[in-house]
C-alpha cells in the first residue's frame, strides 16, 4: 500500500479488491464514527433556533420550520459536487473539504448575529450544511467500507450510535448559552413594545451564537488529525475486471441508479424517514410548551435531552438486536411501536404525550443508518457507489419538507398535537419499507439455501 509522509499516522488494515478492508482500523473508524457527533450538535440547534428565532421575529409554525429548510437544502445541493469530489480525488479530502465548510458556515453566525435578520442566519445555516453534506456523503459511505463487507450495516449503526450524543451536547449548548431562565422569551416579550422589543430581541439574538464559537474550536482540530491521518481509498482496485477499469460519468451512473427498483425505495423511504425525524424534534420543544405557559424555553428544551438520551438508548438496542436478527427486522418492530406512540402524541393532547415523543425517538434508533445501509447494497457495480451515497445524502431534503407540511397543519388547526399526524404516516411507510426488505430477505435466503442444497446433493 501507498504510503504518504504526511500520514504520520498509519492504517493498519489491508484493502480487498471490492473497496472494503479485511479489518477495521480501529483508530481510523473512531475518526470517521466521532465526525457524527459534530454534525449532530449542529442539527440539534436548529431545533434551539427555531424557538428562539419564532419569538424574536415574530414567525408562524411554517416559516420558523425554513430554519430546517434552509438546512438540509444545503445537503441536496451539494450531495452530488460531494461524489465527484469524492469520484476524482478521495473520501479523505471531502471530508476535510466538509469541515472546512462547516468552520465558514459557523462563523457567519457571527455577522448574523448583528446584522439582526432571519434571512442571514437562514444563509449561514445552508453554509453549515453545505459542508455537513460533504460530511455525511463521505463519512458514511467509507464506514461502511471500513471492515469487511458483511458487517457494512452493524458497522454503521455503530457509528451512528454517536449520533444522539452530539445531539445531546448541542441541546445542553443552546440550553444554557441561548435560552435565558425564568420566564419564557415569548411571555418576557409580549410585554415590550417599539424600541424596547427590538434591542432586547438583538441581545437575544447575539446569544444564538454562543455554541457555535465551541464548535469552532473543535472543529479546527479535527480538520488537523484528519490531515495527518492516513485513510484508505475506499475504491475498487482497477484490477478486479475490464469493465471497472473504465471511468463512469454522471449521466451514465443517474441513468443505471434511476432503473434500480429497490434503490429507488430506499431513496423514498430515506427521504420520509428523514422528515419524520426532523419534524418530531423540531416541534417537541414547541409541543411542551403548547400545553403550558409557566414553561420557558430552557425548561422544555430539557424534553430534547431525554430525547436524544432515548434515541442513543434506542441505537444501542438496535444494534445488539441486529447481531441476532436481520436488521430489516428490527427496523419494522421498531417502526409500529413508533407509530402507535406518535398516534398517542395526535390525539391524546396533554403533557404525557410529550413522553411518547421521547419513546419515538428510541424508536428512530435503527433507522437512518439502516435504510442507507440497506439501500447502498442494491448497488450491485460498485463504480456506482460515490453517486448512489450521496444521492442517499440528498434524501435529506426530506427534512425540509415534512416539517413546513407539520408547521401548516399545525397553523390551520391550531393544534401542534394534531400536526403530529403527518409523522403517524410517515412511520408506518418505514415500516411498510422495512416489512418488504425483510420479505426480500427471506425470499434470498432460501434461494441461496436451495441452490447450496442443490450443489451439496449433486456432488
């Protein structure tokens, strides 16, 4: 294997001729697994300014969910230039190119935050995505390389056990740097008019950027050890046959990826799961507080701690489930428990629903990494894979559209408790996807049993 002096830190696993690795390495998957968390942090405080930036300017529930729109419309745009990054050079350099991005879209939290209107934190908020799609197209994509091929699916449900605890750590963030204690901001506000209102609402502007100076920080050091880390290729050796020694282009690849049936599936079911996720977490903290006004902001955003304390809960099951039962399984067992508790969210209006949003959340546990995983499987020509994970990263976009249809439901009714229904539908359609994979499954099974029997019978 090529070795790089400026790798001063060395991979100790060998690359097979498919891409994946006979071993994990240990240090460079923890890397790779501990990016998660980061994106996390900054996905969880969307759900922190959405509340606070719903008060100061004065938003109805559509236009404060632009804030996730504004967000994951940076994934969808910038999958696809990710892949070819990723095509043309390596998985290495996009990941580097994406915490770079993300550092810029961090700091334009800073002028946002004087400048004093929703359209500019809107922007910074696309930039942070901008980069978090670099991220997540190819982190992901290269965890599932990091091993051997069989253990794809567990080995990135492992990572994403991650997930829940940046999540946690951007919640506590925006609890206690943007949410002020006693009485709620809108309660605080409703009493101040003219000039009053305006600076107040600028000082609690300023705080929104308080987290991201952390972030920062950390940020810059990890773009440091990934430098200085050496990775594998994650790509197929050209050796393995004629066909894959020649180059595919981006008309060819949407061409094959756009006649595979089940990789079609899992982009729709990638993108509704997606937008059940975002949409639950972006109005629970709104949700508790709908039930009463002696609850301010820093006291419901305790409600997105358990949350993700469940969802981490929720992973960690799911994977020690997956080790002894198929993974399409467990994600159906886990999504008709999660729909029966978002039906209690709906119609069951008082502060115990709140608690069956949290139970949801354990129950997203198997989910995104699950259906990623599953759907990046149908990819049988691995020249392919580049464009197939990142448009897996474009049904992101999901969570931009579910919520703006919960915050419209939410408008006309007047009921968070009934907008809940659109993420009831949403979870049963998982599960419906999961309940079909599951069938497949069985379905290849007994074809290879049959075709070994067979084998065994004729010798």
């Amino acid at each position: 294997m090529k070795k790089n002096l400026g790798n001063l830190i060395k991979l100790s696993a060998n690359e097979l001729d498919d891409g994946y690795l006979d071993r994990t390495p240990i240090f460079q998957f923890m890397l790779l697994s501990l990016l998660i968390p980061l994106w996390a942090a900054a996905a969880s405080l969307n759900n922190i300014l959405i509340t606070q930036f719903k008060t100061i300017f004065e938003l109805n529930n559509v236009t404060s969910a632009f804030v996730n729109s504004a967000f994951y419309l940076g994934y969808f745009v910038i999958a696809i230039p990710a892949s070819r990054v990723i095509k043309k050079t390596s998985y290495k350099l996009a990941i580097i190119i994406g915490l770079s991005l993300f550092t810029i879209g961090c700091l334009l939290f800073f002028p946002a935050s004087h400048l004093a209107t929703y359209g500019v934190f809107l922007i910074a908020l696309f930039a942070i995505a901008c980069g978090l799609s670099f991220l997540e197209t190819s982190a992901n994509t290269f965890s599932t390389l990091m091993g051997p091929k069989k253990a794809s699916t567990v080995r990135l449900n492992i990572s994403q056990i991650f997930y829940p605890i940046g999540a946690v750590v951007g919640i506590l963030l925006g609890k206690y740097l943007v949410f002020n204690d006693g009485a709620s901001l809108e309660v605080t506000m409703a009493k101040m008019h003219g000039a009053e209102r305006l600076v107040y609402g600028q000082k609690m502007l300023q705080q929104t950027l308080l987290p991201y100076k952390y972030i920062v920080i950390v940020l810059l050091v990890a773009i440091i050890i990934f430098a200085l880390t050496q990775f594998p290729s994650g790509k197929p050796h050209q050796s393995v046959n004629i066909k894959q020694q020649k180059s595919v282009g981006i008309s060819e690849t949407l061409r094959y990826l756009s006649h595979n049936k089940e990789f079609l599936k899992g982009i729709g079911t990638e993108f509704i799961y997606m937008g059940l996720q975002t949409s639950v977490w972006a109005y629970t903290i709104i949700l508790a507080m709908s039930f009463s006004r002696d609850i301010n902001e820093r006291d419901a955003s305790t409600f997105m701690v358990y949350t993700y304390i469940a969802f981490f809960v929720g992973k960690l099951l799911a994977t020690a489930l997956m080790k002894k039962f198929p993974t399409a399984k467990v994600l159906f067992l886990f999504s008709i428990v999660g729909t029966l508790s978002l039906l209690y969210v709906t119609f069951v209006p008082s502060m115990t629903a709140i608690y069956f949003t949290i139970l949801a959340s354990g129950l997203f546990g198997p989910g995104w990494p699950t259906i990623y995983s599953q759907t990046l499987n149908t990819i049988s020509d691995k020249r392919y894979t580049e464009t197939a994970g990142a448009i897996v990263v474009m049904s992101i976009i999901g969570g931009a559209v579910t919520p703006v249809i919960q915050g419209f439901i939410a408008d006309k009714t007047g009921s968070t408790s009934l907008s809940f229904i659109v993420d009831v539908v949403s979870f049963a359609i998982v599960g419906i996807y999961a309940l079909d994979y599951y069938r497949r499954y069985q379905t290849n099974n007994k074809e290879t049993m049959s075709t070994e029997n067979l084998a065994h019978n004729n010798n």
